[in-house]
C-alpha cells in the first residue's frame, strides 16, 4: 500500500512537472492510552502506523507554487507572498499552515510544486491532518536546506493546526507521526515533548481498529471548549497545567467548579495516573491490566470528559461482551471515528464478523476495519 502511494505521487509529479526532488512518507497514528492529555502536559502513547500520507515537491521557477492532491483530483496554486487561511479551506489550508507558519519565523521559500496522496481515512481519529502538515514541512526543510530539527518541525506543524485549520491541539499527533519507531509505542511526557519507546508485544492478541464512519461536524469546537475548561480549572488551581495537578488538589476547589468541569478535569488526572499503569501492565506483559486500564479509559472519555458517541459506545460495549476481546476504547479526539480494540488472533475473523453485523443492525450503515502495524515515523524515500 505505502509502495503504490509513493508509484502514485511520483508518476502525478512527473505527469504535471518535471522530476520530483525529494519524496517523503508521512505517517498516521494511534494511540493506546492517554487521550485529551497532551494539551495538559500529560502523558500519552501513540505509535505511528502503516498508513500514510507519500509527498512529492521540487522547485519551480514559476511565480506561483502549486499543490496537487490526487486522492481529490484538485489543484491549488498560490504566491507565496500571499498566504493565509482560506475561509472554506480543506487540505489547502494545512499546506498553507505549514508556510504561513515557517515564514513567520522568518524562513524564506522559493516556490515549489508538490503532489500528494495518503491512505488514512479522514475524521477517524487517526490523525490523517498531522500527516499532512509533517508531510510538508518535512519536505520543504530537505528541499530548501532549512536545517530545522524535528522538534521544531512538529511545533510548526501544530501551529498550522491552530492557526490555518482552527484546532487548538496539542502536540502528541504531530509528534507520533513524526517519531514513530517500528514495532513500538511512544510513551509521550507532553510537558518535556520527549518519549521513550517501548517493544509493543500483545502476544496472541492484535489491535484492531473498528471505524464508526461518523465525524460530528462540531468536533472541533467541543474540542477547543475541552482544552478551555482545563486551562479555566488550571488557573484556578494556580497551576501551569492539570498535569501538575492531583486529585487532592482538584477535591480541594471542587467547590468553585460546576460538576461538569469537575468531572472533566478529574478525568484528565485520572488518565494520565492509567498511562503510567499502562505502562507498567505493558513491561509486565500483563495484558488483562491493559485491557481493563483501555475500558476505564473509554468510560472516562464518554461519561466524565463526554467526547464519545453513540456508535462509540455501542463498539465499546460490544467488545466487552465479547470473549474475543480484552479491552477497547474511542480512540483520538472523540465525537466519532473510531475505537481501538486488542482482540485474540484466532476470533479475529468471528469478531469481525460479528461487530460489522451488529453496528449495521443498530445503525443502519457500516462501520470500517482495519489491522495496522507500529511503523516508523515520518522520512524521505528513494
Ligand atoms: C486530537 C488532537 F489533535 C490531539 O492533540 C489530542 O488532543 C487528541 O485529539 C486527544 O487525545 O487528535
């Protein structure tokens, strides 16, 4: 798949300009456990995936650069002298992000021209907009010499997320895809932007991804509204952010809080106290500690910090009655996409069965889904 995507943008590149310069591969992630901690400088564990996003660029001598995005079939070109965020804006606005936000550290582009293509399914969680916007600024520091690092490159990339596209994320997709190791997960310290990564092994049990195919249209302004309500209890705690924060302390102004926030902000201690049990479950091999630690995770998400679904909980609920599974939870940002599940190799194929039968029967419409693999993070190819 990740070969016939790079065949792909290097045959568009050369149809519609010349040779291709540099050719990156950017990918999608997942996340195991640690979610909405990021923006608290919390912990996480993403891993970077199988799917991606495979760009090509060089330069151009014309006065206009130009963007072409295969899997639409659209074209985009710009003057550099003239970026800003497009009102109705899709993926233009992640290219555009990425420049808007090199220039204004004072970094200099000539134009280019650049083709993309990827295979993560949009609004699914799986952060198909971090490849994007790594993609590109990975691929413009090789083309143009820009000697950025890697942690300067996610931070930009983050930037044009906030800025061109209006989420005011944190920084753990941006980072996973950038720094995914093969084979492993990323256990993130959100606050030191730093990781160690840990040999994934879940023996007999595989994950599996099962998409709900729902992406709510207001996803993004609950999740900017999420990341207000802990910078408001934050302020209140006198603290920088709630990972600084216990539960004793949260207890202690529980008071001035509405119930709501009070649930919110206990929810983000909470699981960033089940990332590091996570942890140790994992180091353990004590994947029955995993699987609980995934279903209190979702549990917190959909009923404390309230970003899950319908079809969210149902998946959910349906592997926990389940044999074939140990444990499942919505993965990302919530109000759609999809769940993560470890389910045993030999019901893979029952299981799969089974929930597809199930979603359709409660919801009329199909559900997706997908095995990935720990993969590495985003790198140039040949
Ligand atoms: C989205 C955001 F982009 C991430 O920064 C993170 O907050 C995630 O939701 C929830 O854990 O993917």
């Amino acid at each position: 798949m990740k070969n016939k995507l790079i065949k792909n943008v290097k045959q568009k590149f050369e149809e519609l300009f010349s040779s291709p310069k540099v050719v990156v591969f950017s990918p999608g992630r997942i996340n195991l456990i640690g979610e909405h901690t990021d923006y608290n400088d919390g912990f996480a564990f993403p891993a970077a995936i199988n799917k991606g996003i495979a760009l090509a660029i060089a330069k151009t001598e014309n006065e206009k650069s130009t963007a072409f995005a295969i899997d639409k079939d659209e074209s985009f070109s710009f003057y550099l002298t003239d970026v800003a965020p497009l009102n109705k804006g899709g993926w233009q606005n992640y290219i555009l992000g990425v420049i808007g936000e090199l220039q204004k550290k004072g970094i200099e582009l000539g134009n280019f021209n650049l083709v993309f293509s990827g295979n993560i399914p949009g609004g699914a969680g799986m952060s198909s907009s971090a490849a994007l916007e790594n993609s590109v600024v990975f691929a413009l520091n090789e083309l143009f010499q820009l000697g950025l690092s890697k942690n300067e490159m996610i931070l930009i990339s983050q930037k044009a997320e906030h800025n061109y596209a209006g989420v005011h994320c944190g920084i753990m997709d941006q980072y996973a895809s950038m720094f995914g190791e093969k084979k492993s997960a990323l256990l993130m310290d959100c606050h030191s932007i730093s990781s160690e990564a840990f040999q994934i092994n879940f023996k007999n049990y595989k994950l599996v991804l099962i998409n709900t195919n729902v992406k709510h249209d207001l996803s993004e302004s609950a999740y900017n509204n999420r990341r207000a309500v802990c910078e408001r209890v934050s302020k209140l705690l006198k603290v920088k952010a709630l990972r600084d924060a216990t539960i004793q302390d949260l207890n202690r102004i529980k008071s001035q809080l509405k119930e709501e926030d009070y649930q919110k902000a206990l929810y983000v201690i909470q699981e960033n106290i089940r990332v590091r049990a996570f942890m140790k479950a994992i180091e353990n091999q004590d994947l029955k500690t995993v699987g609980e630690l995934l279903y209190q995770s979702h549990e917190g998400l959909s009923q404390q910090y309230q970003v899950s679904c319908a079809e969210l909980d149902f998946l959910v609920e349906f592997a926990k009655k389940s044999d074939a599974v140990i444990g499942a939870r919505m993965m990302g940002g919530g109000f759609g996409g999809c769940t993560l599940n470890l389910v045993h190799k030999k019901e893979l194929k029952s299981f799969k069965k089974e929930v597809s039968h199930a979603f359709k029967n409660e919801f009329q419409k199909d559900c997706s889904i997908y095995k990935v693999k720990l993969s590495k993070g985003t790198h140039v190819v040949d």
